[in-house]
C-alpha cells in the first residue's frame, strides 16, 4: 500500500507554509503503508502536473494533498473540488485567474474519493479541532484537488484522492494581528497521521 502525500511551497508574504513543514514530520510508514512526500508549486496548473507524473511513476493506492487555510481554525477535510479558478492574489509564477473553468470538459464538481468524515472523527478523537468543509476555495489548494480527481477519472485509475487544508502554524502569527488562528505545527503534523489511519481503516 502506497499513500503520495503532497504539500504546496510557501506563497503569498508567507516564508514558510505550514503543510509542507508539516508532512516533513509525518511518518514514513502508518499501518503498514508506505508513505510518499511530494512538495509541489503553489502554481495554478503546474502543481497537477507534477502529481500526474508522480502517479504514472509510483501507482500510488491513495493521494492525499495538504494545503494552507489561513483562516482556519481546524484541520478541514474538504469534501468537494470545483471546475473553477478565481484568485484574490497571484500564485508564485504570477498566475492571477479572475474567473475561468480548470478544464472546459469537466464536470462542474468532482467529491472526495476519501472517506471525509471518518478522518474528521479520527483526527477529533485524538483532541484535535477538525472539521468537514465544503468548499476548497477558488485558489492553487482547490486547483490541484479538482485537477487530480479529473486526472484519475479520465485515466481510469482505481486511486482515491482528497484534501486536506491545515491552519497557520504558530510561528507564522506571531507578528499577526492579535487573535489570528493558528495551530502548532506538530499537531498539524499528527492531525494529517489521524487522517492517513482513517483512510486506511476504510479503504
């Protein structure tokens, strides 16, 4: 059993992102199931592509990407992604889409192949704040779900893929407005190990 765990580059005015800092912590085997790390661009488009090759490279059993949700006050399992690109700032190769579908013949949604609430549940019973979100947003994280989910359809590959969007860690608010939410990064890091034993506990 193969699990690719991506996670995006910082962006923005951001030095570090919180979910590659993240995944670098989680372990490389759970339950038995060995535990693939991609960093991929906070690029609309390009971040797909390196997971489409990761895919025909390693044939993975499941895919898991995380993201950053500045505005997060939990660990959110999203559980849809949509044919849709808007972005209120630029991505790191100044990509700046105002309103346009990721792919002309897709359909407008695709779901979540990953059991969503059995990882919030698993992740909330180990005392950590997570949530199921409907809506990924119209940014890079919400890009690369859609992007993959229609990759796998189209190739009709038997894999499951999902998204996860984790909080700012701790170290980024400390020059934040008073208030910001955040979440250390080591519960981060448990919170996405949760999520990966509930994935394999339903696959």
């Amino acid at each position: 059993m193969k699990i690719l765990l991506t996670a995006f580059d910082p962006f923005g005015q951001e030095t570090v992102n919180p979910a590659l800092e993240a995944i670098k912590n989680v372990s490389s085997t759970i339950n038995g199931a060995e535990i693939i790390k991609l960093e991929v661009p906070t690029v609309f488009s390009k971040a797909a592509e390196l997971i489409f090759d990761k895919i025909e490279e390693i044939n993975p059993d499941m895919i898991l990407s995380i993201g950053q949700a500045g505005n997060s006050t939990s660990v959110d399992v999203e559980f849809v992604a949509i044919n849709y690109a808007y972005a209120k700032l630029a991505d790191n190769d100044g990509n700046m889409p105002t309103g346009e579908k990721l792919y002309p013949d897709g359909p407008d949604a695709f779901f979540s192949t990953l059991p969503v609430e059995s990882m919030v549940d698993n992740i909330k019973s180990k005392g950590i704040p997570s949530n199921v979100s409907f809506t990924a947003g119209t940014f890079v994280c919400n890009d690369i779900m859609y992007r993959t989910l229609y990759y796998l359809d189209k190739h009709n590959k038997n894999i499951k893929s999902g998204f996860i969007h984790v909080p700012f860690s701790t170290g980024q608010v400390v020059n934040k407005p008073s208030g910001t939410a955040s979440m250390n990064l080591d519960d981060i890091s448990r919170a996405i190990e949760f999520a990966i034993e509930a994935m394999l506990d339903n696959k």
